[in-house]
C-alpha cells in the first residue's frame, strides 16, 4: 500500500492473484493503443461466426458499423458451440429461489429450454426483426427467453419487472413489440408479486401485442385470454428439441432496452449482434479474470444492462458458471447472499454500492458469519463507490485478499468501458481507474479540449463495438443526447476527475438523470408522474445525496388551488409515482411549496433545489425572478 500526492492509497493486487491470472502485463493495453481496430477484430474473434466480416468498422459519425458482412448468432454462441466443445455437462446456472431451493442447470439442459423455447415462441409467429417484451422475475426462464429470442433473432426488449403497468406499456407501446413473455407472479420477500395482473392493465392499452407467453412460477390464479394467453408449459410440450440458429448479420439488431432520459419519455437503447456480443465476451474475460473453474455471481436483475451483459450474454459466451437468485439480499435475513457465496462457493462476486452500503449497515458480523473464503474477486458497478465503502467491501468480504474491480459503464455502453484490469492496474478506492484497452476515455471541457489533469467531463473519443447504434425510433434524439455536446465525440453524461496518474474518478451525472441505487431514473418521468395526480399543479424534482442509495429522490410539489398539505397526501404521492413508474422511483421526501426557483428564462433551478435538499448554505440567486422563494423552501425544507 502507498500514498499518492492526492493522498489517494494505492492497493497492488496480491501475489497470489496476480500469479493465477490471465493477464499478466500491460502488452495488452500497448497493442489495443497501437491499432484499436486491430485488437477489436481480434476480440471477435472470440467469437464463432457463420461468416467472417470483410471491413471491420465504418465510422461515420455519429454511426458506427462493425464486423460489415460477418455472420453470426449470440444464442449459438452462448450455447451451441459449449455443447460442440463437449461442456454440454458443465454447470452453467446455479439457481437460486427465494425459498431456498436450489436448481442445478448444466448447458445441455438450457440448450435444450432454449431451442424449445424458440421452436414455441416460432410457433406463435415470432419472426426475425420481431419486438418481444419480457417482463419476468429471476427465474432461468427469463433468461432462457432472451436466447429463444436471440435464437430466431427476435429482438428483445425486457422489462424490469419492478416497474409498473404504465411502465411496461410505454415500453411496449414504443417499440410495437407483438409479443410477451411473462410468469404468473413473482417471489419478493416470501409475497409473490402478480406480474400477470399487471401485464394485463398494460395490455388493455398495446394493440400490437398478440400473443402473451406464461411461465408458471408462484401459482396465483391468474386471468387467461383465450386465444392470446399461452401457458409456456403448454408451448413447449410438443415442440422439437432443435431450432435452427438464424444467421443474423453483425450490424442486426439483438435488442432494445430502455434507459431514463431527461425528458419524460424512456430511450430504446438498441445495440446489435456483432458489436456487442464483442464487448459483453471480451469484457467479462478480461474484468472479471474468468477461469474455466469459476463461479461467478452478478448479482443485478436481468432486467437491467448488467443483468444483460453479465448474467445472460457475457458470461454464457464464455460457459462460465454461474449463480442466479431470485431474491433480495435481506430475506429471509439480512446474511442471505453470504448464506450463497458459502453454499455455492462463488468465487467472483459482482453487486452495487447501494448493496454494499447496506450490508456495511448490517454490520460486519454477518459476512463474518459465513465461510466467504471461495472468493477471489470482487466488483462494483452502478454509481460511484465511496472509499469507505471500498475498504470495507476488501476488508469484510473480499477479506484482504480479494481486488475489487469498480467497473464503470451504462446501458448505452454495452459493457465495461473504464475498469482496472487488476492483475496490472493497482487500484485507487473510489477510482474507476483506467480505460480498458481498446477504449479512448477522455476528460474533457466544455468546448471538447482535454484536460489531462483535472475535473471535466467524460467522454468516449473513438466508436467501439458495443457502443449503442441509435435510440429506437427517434434518430434526431440520439444525435442530440449524445453527440450534439462536442464533435464526433460520445457524451456520457457524467462528470469526471482525471488524477496525476491518469486515473478516473467519476463524479455522477452533469444531466437531470438520478442515479437511485445505481440505476438511471430521469428527474422529468418522476416530474410527470406527480402532475398526473389530481392535487398537484407543478413539480421539480431533483437527486440528493443518500447514504445507502446514493441519490434519493426530493420533490418539491405545488398544489393546486383546494388541495392542502398533509402527511396522507404526502403518501399518496408517493405511491401514485409508484404506481407509475415502479418503487424505485418512489420520493424519499416530498417538500409542498407555494413556488419554484427559476431563472428569468422559467428554467427550475435544479442545482438550488439540490443545495436545499441537502441542507447545503445557498449560492448564487441572482438569476432567481424572485429569490424570496429560495427562503421560503428552504424554511419549509428544514421543518420537514
Ligand atoms: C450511469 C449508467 C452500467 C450498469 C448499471 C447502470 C453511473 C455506472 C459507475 C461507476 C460511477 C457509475 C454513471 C453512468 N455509473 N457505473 N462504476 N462509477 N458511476 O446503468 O442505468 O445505464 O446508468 O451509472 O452515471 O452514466 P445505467
């Protein structure tokens, strides 16, 4: 351990882990730099393909082409060619209920669930270039639904299943998706949560949606349309075992997954076959050291791009096997997901900060608890990771000997972009690190010069194979969220510290996204769900710092004329932006106030609201119409 100038310590990985892995020095980040297209095309070729690509990248900005004229498939990557290779018995998912039961799948039995699955999904119409919605729990049938997809080369678009009926209908509404898969209910805390129930009030309003698919997983009575309901078990009874792999082009689209934005209506993330099964391939070999004996565990939900890139795509390019659960970490206590790393013997461990501040509230007696000695690695992702909860994921999980990777990405991104790679970059608590290699991450200022010491903004220089290929239906958006800031450079959205030593600190979003528990929620969707109540006239919401979930969510509300103030309404609100959007979103505090700060223009001054809602003293409100309005929040905030 050493002390740098900043007074940031610098921690070498250990011994015994550099000794074991797979990288050994930094040629690799020397070739990557020398032709960044070269080593990409060599990452590919981590891959099978059909057909061999013939020009590896067409840049013309801000549209990005790879692997032009390869063929390829992800579902066969992820499962065909394993069997081939004679690891048909080689676990792939360790699968964790709720309850506490556990399932055993090797390879060969989700080869054989994936090929049903698509010959079913086939039988119903589901063809090439098709939206699907997948609204699951974490069962392995949500997962096996993206291969099914990927399969026939439907393209899939899953929807966490927390978020609610309006949720789920925006999505599908946005991408006219024809089918859906979903389960009767879901496990939560021993409750079961009914998925169908809720995907029926969405349905009432997605015409386009024809045939839903049910898979049985908590057993509630559910309502059933007939002609349009299919239990899965039904499907899947009297379909072949093999279903022919398309042959999808490089450039074809694999999937769409929303993310917030800073307007009110969610973006359909779309990323294609070639380029991205690249990044999720390469990325979780190189990350996450992986090794033919490993047990990797994410811990996110497949709803998620983490779920996407590192339970389903990542990891099963590389049959590697893993672990997936289906429930939160505190039930039926709060020593659950050491409880699973014992059982399991897990050896690379993948969560949120979010998660590791509560367990670090939890106390350190509960990992304590439990034998934690199969672990070799550690990961973070989602939000910053403050050093102080660094040091004690090393001490009380990765107990000293473990590296913890802080990998830092978005759903845009596909996959890990800036990461140490820890067997040669020493890590720095609470530092991203450094680019991985193949990737040009850059701080810059606000007229797109690089800043090679200091704070600026973050942005990603030269395409990658990952990267996102547009926001579905809405090209004018993509340009302008993402690359209307500067010149042909990608803009992530977040702030960014660059150290004397080239590190990256990355300090949150710049945009008015929040970052609640490590996932995007834009401050406009939570904005509109407010004004959709009956009471309430205008709204701003803003993020502000929490200690467990890194941002909460602060409202200030202004109701209308015969609407009052009062802890019930203050509820209600809160559950009616449940309801909405899902709980996630739900406000940690709504402020009522008679007015907003804004500047002349009728811009809401967020960065006040935030001042306020973390009790900081407030700045400059000279732009304010009328800064009395300040005082009067901020008197109302400190009452609350
Ligand atoms: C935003 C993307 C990538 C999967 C989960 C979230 C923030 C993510 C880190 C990190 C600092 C991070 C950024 C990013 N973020 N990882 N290691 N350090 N910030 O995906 O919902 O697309 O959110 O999450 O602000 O822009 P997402």
């Amino acid at each position: 351990m050493s002390n740098t100038a900043a007074g940031a310590q610098t921690i070498k990985s250990s011994d015994e882990y550099i000794a074991k892995a797979n990288i050994k020095d930094l040629s690799i980040y020397k070739e990557a730099a020398a032709d960044p297209v070269a080593y990409w095309e060599k990452c590919a070729e981590r891959l099978d393909w059909f057909d061999k690509w013939h020009t590896a990248l067409d840049w013309n900005p801000p549209f990005a082409k790879w692997f032009i004229g390869g063929k390829l498939n992800a579902s066969y990557n992820c499962l065909d060619r394993h069997i081939k290779n004679g690891l048909g018995s080689k676990t792939a998912i360790y699968w964790e209920a709720e309850s506490g039961e556990g399932k055993e799948i090797s390879y060969g039995e989700v080869y054989k669930a994936v090929n049903k699955f698509a010959n079913a999904i086939k039988k119903l119409g589901a063809k090439k270039g098709d939206r699907v919605a997948i609204y699951m729990p974490m069962v392995p049938e949500a997962a096996y639904a993206m291969l099914a997809c990927a399969r026939i080369g439907a393209i899939h678009s899953v929807v966490f299943g927390g978020f609610s009926s309006d949720s789920l209908r925006d999505r599908i509404q946005d991408a006219s998706c024809n089918l859906l898969i979903t389960a009767d209910g879901g496990y939560r805390r021993g409750k079961t949560i009914a998925l169908k129930e809720i995907a029926d009030k969405a349905l009432e309003e997605c015409p386009t949606i024809n045939n839903v698919i049910v898979v049985e997983r908590s057993k509630d009575a559910i309502n059933f349309k007939k002609g349009r309901d299919h239990w899965y078990h039904d499907l899947i009874a009297d379909v072949d075992d093999f279903c022919e792999p398309e042959p999808m082009d490089a450039e074809d689209m694999l999937f769409i997954l929303y993310t917030s934005g800073t307007t009110g209506k969610p973006k359909g993330i779309m990323h294609t076959t070639g380029g991205y099964m690249t990044g999720a391939v390469t990325t979780t070999k190189l990350v996450f050291d992986l090794k033919n004996d490993d047990i990797f565990w994410c811990t996110a939900d497949v709803g998620w791009i983490t779920g996407h890139s590192y339970i389903v795509y990542g990891p099963m390019a590389n049959a590697a096997t893993q672990v997936m659960y289906e429930g939160t970490p505190d039930f039926p206590a709060k020593d659950r997901f050491w409880k699973i790393v014992e059982k399991y013997k897990v050896s690379v461990f993948y969560t949120a900060p979010t998660a590791v501040r509560a367990f670090m509230k939890w106390g350190a007696d509960l990992p304590a608890g439990c034998d934690l000695s199969s672990l070799r690695l550690l990961g973070s992702v989602g939000e910053p990771i403050n050093p102080e909860a660094w040091l004690w994921y090393g001490e009380h999980i990765g107990k000293n000997k473990c590296p913890i990777v802080d990998t830092w990405w978005q759903t845009e991104t596909g996959g890990v972009m800036i990461s140490a790679i820890p067997s040669v970059i020493p890590a720095k608590p609470g530092s991203a690190t450094k680019p991985l290699p193949g990737i040009d991450a850059k701080v810059l200022d606000e007229t797109g010069n690089e800043i090679k010491e200091g704070t600026g903004t973050l942005s990603i220089t030269s395409p990658w194979p990952s990267m996102l290929r547009g926001i579905w239906g809405d090209e004018k958006r993509f340009k302008d969220v993402y690359w209307s800031k500067w010149d042909q450079k990608y803009f992530p959205g977040d702030g960014a510290r660059l150290d004397e030593d080239g590190y990256f600190w990355l300090l949150g979003r710049i945009d008015d996204v929040m970052l609640i528990s490590g996932h995007n929620i834009g401050t406009a969707e939570v904005e509109s769900a407010l004004v959709d109540h009956k009471s309430v006239a205008e709204s701003a919401v803003v993020g502000i710092k929490d200690d467990l979930t890194g941002q909460a969510i602060a409202a200030f509300v202004i109701l209308k004329d015969g609407s009052t103030p009062s802890d019930e309404l203050n509820k209600e609100l809160s559950d009616h932006v449940a309801g909405k959007i899902g709980k996630i979103a739900k406000p940690k505090k709504i402020i009522f106030t008679a007015d907003l700060p804004k500047t002349r223009s009728g811009k809401i001054m967020r960065r006040l609201l935030r001042d306020i809602g973390e009790g900081r003293a407030l700045g400059d409100v000279t732009t304010l119409a009328d800064a009395s309005v300040v005082e009067k929040l901020k008197a109302t905030y400190s009452e609350e």
